[in-house]
C-alpha cells in the first residue's frame, strides 16, 4: 500500500511542545457551575481521585488505570493490575449515589485492557483459561447481568448498546461478526481492515474485506447499527482513512486493468501466443534417424516460456502484495450524498489535500503514465543471468521511469460533473495545500527560502467549483489551524517565540491577539491563546486566554501547559502551578482540589 503523504504544521522551534498540546478541541459552554457537572481523574502523588459533580473519592490500587467515563449515569470505570494473571487486568467501576461516591465494584477478573463503554453497558474480552483463548462479553450495568455473546474473540468494536462487531481469526482467515443482543451473525470472511467511528451522531464501522473478483483489490463496506452493511465499491486499492471525518467526504481509489498489470508499461509479447505452448512429447518427434531437430526446437521454446511465466507469476505477486503498480488508479468520494468519480489516472502517494466537508475536492499531482522501450524480452535476459528479484525491482524501475508529471491539479464534483484544472506557481516540495473546514477555501502555504515560515496564499471556490485566481494572505506565520472558512495564524518574527494572532475571514486579515505563543481553535470558533511561556525543571507555564467574537478574555496565569483536558460537554479542566486542579465552564475557573500533579480523565 502507498503511503499517505502527510500534512506538516510549521511552528517556533521554541514552543513546539506547547502547540502539540495545546491543539485540541474544547467547547465552552456559557454560565454553569462547572464544578458540579463534570467527571475528574487525577493523581495527587501516588493516590488516583475521582471526582464525580462535586463528591471526591480515593483509589486503593496503585495499577488503576485506562479510565473511562459514562457521564449520564455518573459512572467511572477502569482495570487494575489482576491478581491473577501478569497480563491481564480485572474491570471495575463506581458511580455517584446522590451525595455520595460507591465503593469501587468489580465487573470482572481476567480482562484485556481495551474495553468499551457504550450506553451504559460495558463491552469486553474475558480469558477463557481452559480454551485459550478470549470471550467476548456484555455487562448491563442497570441489571447487573454478564452475558458472553461468542467464544475466541480477537476484537471488538462496540457502537451502541445493542450493537457490536467483533472478529475471529478462523486459521489465517479474519472473520467479521455482528452481535445485536439477541444473535451472532457473520458479516465476512477475508477481512483486511475495519475502522470504527463511535463518538459520533451516528455510530458506524468502515471495513474492507478481499475481494473475491479483483487480485489485490477489496471490498470497501460501511454498516451503522440499524442496517445492513453497504458496499461502497468492489475494487478499492486504497482508503484515505486519515482524512475521514463521520458525516463527510471518505475519498478511496480504484483499480482499473492497467494499474494491477505491469504490462501496461512492460509489453509482454508472448501473452497470447505462451499458453499455445506445450510441453513437448519425445516420442512425437521419432524418425528413422532417432530425435528430429524439431524436438530439440520445440523443447527449447517450452522451456524459454517456463522462464517467462516464472517471471510473470513472479511480478504478479509483487503487485498484489502492494510492492508496486502502475499509477493510474480513479480517485472516488463516498458520502450520504453519493459516490462520485472525482479524478483519473491518480497515484494515491501524490495526493497532497482533500476537502473533508461539502462538495469533493483534491489536490494531487498530475501524471501521465506512457509505455516503455522495455519488454519481456529484456526481463529474460536478466532472469537468465541474475536472480528473479533483480527482475522485479528492474522492472519497478521502468514503471517509476515511465510515469510523467504535469504538474499539480486541482479537481471537483458538483451538481454538473467533475470540474478539474492544473495549478501553476507552486513547488511541490516547498507547498502545503489545505481546504478550509468548510471545503469552500484553497489555502496554500509555501515554506520562505530559509524555510522557518510560511507565505499564505487562498484561492476561493465558485459555486460553478472553479477555482479563483490566488491571492496572497500574508508572510512570516508560523502556525496556522482552521475555522469555518476562516484561517486563524500565528505571525511572528524569526527566531522570536511569540507573535500576533490574526484571522483571515477570506476578505482581509483582522489580528485577534498579540505576544502569543501558541493558539488553537475549538468546535465553536473561540480561540484559545497561550502567552507568556515559561520554561523549567518543573515543567512549562503560560497565561491562558479566550478569544469570543474578537474579545480577549484571560481566564487564569502561570497554568501547567501539557496539564489541558478538554470535554465534549464545554468544560476545560488544567493544573495551575500552585498544583490546583481548575475547571473552566466559559465564564470562569474553580479551583476543585490542589496537590495535583496529572489529570487522567476529564468528561
């Protein structure tokens, strides 16, 4: 398989350890007492302390660990070290009882440590001592009851209360099954990948499994909870999982018959004629006079079609075992919307940016893959003289030489087909591209000759996708995150480790903060500053700030930077250098406990 070529952000030499932890995603909620409606781990030295609302309760055991939180019935759970077996744990959990926390409760003793929490039940996988194997089991906490759904389990992927998938390992066969709380159904057999997407609004598994048609190729499927699995296509060559986020855009490639054959570059004169050619047989080839000529011609050409089909099975192999092919493979979208080809002839390693929302969008390298001078003849006059695996990388080789660029592209689909267009003024190797959040933005940024900060170019998208003509935005920023349409920057000075923040709306550039070290943007638009970076034995501190509709608000100075938690329900929660523990709500912080030293869950 290719590898995804990877986005890159640009940072101060001084504060990349700050931007790495402070690029999460909050939503601040308004007026509340954020103290009591949220749930908290944290070490204080040695002890681990739950904090449920507002009621506080130690953990014994030292092991506890891999925490996870159910916040609509005020519990936690997590595993400890078990007591019998070294590499296993035992699952346990505790909740809130009006004013007060439970005692700790055990589920179960001989777990693995990748469980699921899902509705109020808990998914996970139980040692069978005597068969060796791993049991897939349901607790309903609710009912207190444990039902084991299937036997010899590798893997579970739970998406609701009723629903998980789950696989089994049949010899070297990876079998796909689906529990619905009444009964195991199997999904597939030849499973080669399956992604799920849980914290969603809607739940889901992605899989591949073989393909039963195409050599190399799968069979992309997508299945929610509530229905059958879906196919997406039946001939995919590669998945952009990285670029996927739920309810978007889930680009994928395909094959077609040149890309999987090396002879598309490589003529094999002898295909047609090769499979005439048989073994020939002595006795056909008697006269008076013993063997005639005939026989030692034919027998010669049998074997020269021997090294031949040698050499084909050979390359064959290589291509389906993802060593390499020829670039020419259709890049594809999925969405609720449908499934759209967006561009031919594409080689999944060059593509450089894909629009996760609205319509589809992507930009990749433009190639042309044309036939070379080399053909079968010259592999076996290699295989004649060396071994089959200078063979094959020769002719990887060719293929790499055989392909064309012509440059970076730009390609659409929208309500009238696929739109596409070259992309002039750019070096690949000194450009990152990206699209806003809302895919109706191009942003390029280009690495400046010393290479430590970025130039920023946009191009807006018509409603026709077409792209405009690129505008500069501005020079010297070496941060950036998105927003909408919007691009929020840090620009700053070289070898200085604070600038000023701005953000570019896609009509002009409004500063929003200064002597910032380090920002992030959360799901709401608010963005959050780091300033005044400090750095020690102890660890390193900043003031932390709020920006909300233009207004810079500070919430609290000198806090542990890689101390931040963040929530999905808007709450914030970081230790300040003192060691106090604080929960931010959106409109100021409470200091909850002190002599913290590490926050281990926070939801």
């Amino acid at each position: 398989m290719p590898v995804k070529v990877k986005k890159a952000i640009f940072v101060s030499v001084g504060i990349i350890a700050i931007t790495a932890v402070v690029l999460i995603v909050i939503q601040l909620a308004g007026i509340f007492k954020a103290e009591n409606n949220s749930i908290t781990v944290y070490k204080k030295g040695v002890e681990t302390v739950v904090r449920i609302g507002d009621t506080k309760k130690s953990i014994s055991d030292l092991t506890a660990a891999d925490f996870k939180c159910d916040k609509e019935s005020g519990r936690v759970f997590y595993v400890v070290e078990s007591s019998y077996s070294d590499s296993l744990f035992d699952l346990y959990f505790i909740e809130k009882n009006r004013s007060e926390i439970s005692e700790p409760k055990i589920i179960d003793i001989g777990v693995r440590n990748d469980y699921d929490v899902v509705e109020g039940k808990v998914y996970y996988l139980k040692k069978n001592v005597s068969a060796g194997a791993f049991e897939g089991c349901v607790c309903d906490i609710e009912k207190n009851k444990i039902e084991t759904f299937s036997g010899n389990v590798e893997n579970i992927f739970a998406l609701d209360a009723q629903t998980v998938y789950f696989t089994k390992m049949h010899g070297s066969n990876r079998v796909l099954y689906r529990y619905d709380g009444v009964e195991t159904t199997e999904v597939c057999r030849e499973l080669s990948n399956i992604m799920r997407y849980g914290d969603c609004e809607s739940p889901h598994v992605i899989y591949e499994k073989r393909s039963s048609i195409n050599s190399g190729m799968t069979e992309l499927f997508i299945a929610y909870p509530a229905n059958e699995p879906v196919m997406i296509c039946d001939n995919t060559y590669y998945v952009m999982y990285d670029d996927y986020a739920p309810g978007g855009n889930l680009y994928y490639f395909t094959s077609s018959t040149e890309s999987v054959s090396w002879s598309y570059v490589i003529a094999d004169q002898y295909s047609e004629t090769d499979p005439l050619i048989e073994k020939p047989v002595r006795n056909d080839f008697l006269s008076i006079l013993g063997i005639s000529a005939e026989y030692n011609e034919a027998f010669k050409a049998y074997q020269d079609k021997l090294i031949r089909d040698e050499i084909r099975a050979a390359l064959n192999e290589s291509v389906e075992n993802g060593d390499f092919s020829v670039p020419v493979f259709n890049a594809f979208s999925y969405s609720e919307k449908g499934t759209y080809m967006i561009a031919e002839d594409i080689d999944p390693k060059n593509v450089y940016a894909v629009s996760a929302f609205g319509a589809p969008k992507i930009i990749f390298e433009s190639t042309e893959v044309l036939p070379s001078d080399t053909d079968m003849g010259t592999l076996v006059e290699i295989a004649q003289r060396s071994e089959m695996r200078e063979v094959i990388e020769y002719a990887k080789s060719i293929v790499e030489e055989s392909v064309k660029s012509e440059g970076m592209a730009y390609a659409a689909y929208g309500e009238k087909g696929a739109v596409s267009s070259l992309i002039d003024g750019y070096d690949k190797s000194k450009t990152l591209f990206s699209f806003s959040k809302n895919g109706e933005r191009l942003f390029a940024f280009v690495r400046e000759s010393q290479g430590e900060r970025l130039n920023v170019y946009t191009n807006g998208i018509s409603e026709k996708l077409d792209l405009n003509e690129s505008i500069g935005v501005d020079t010297g920023v070496s941060s950036y995150s998105f927003s909408g349409e919007s691009v929020i920057y840090l620009k700053s000075d070289r070898n200085k480790l604070s600038g000023d923040v701005f953000n570019y709306n896609g009509a002009e550039s409004v500063k929003i903060s200064n002597s910032a070290n380090a920002f992030t943007v959360e799901a709401n638009k608010d963005v959050i500053i780091l300033k005044n970076h400090k750095s020690d034995i102890s660890g390193q501190t900043a003031d932390y700030y709020v920006v909300r509709d233009g207004e810079e608000t500070l919430i609290n100075s000198d806090i542990l930077v890689d101390s931040f938690k963040y929530a999905d329900s808007g709450y914030a929660a970081y230790i300040s250098q003192s060691g106090e523990i604080n929960i931010f709500g959106g409109e100021k912080s409470v200091s909850v406990d002190d002599e913290v030293t590490e926050i281990l869950l926070f939801c």
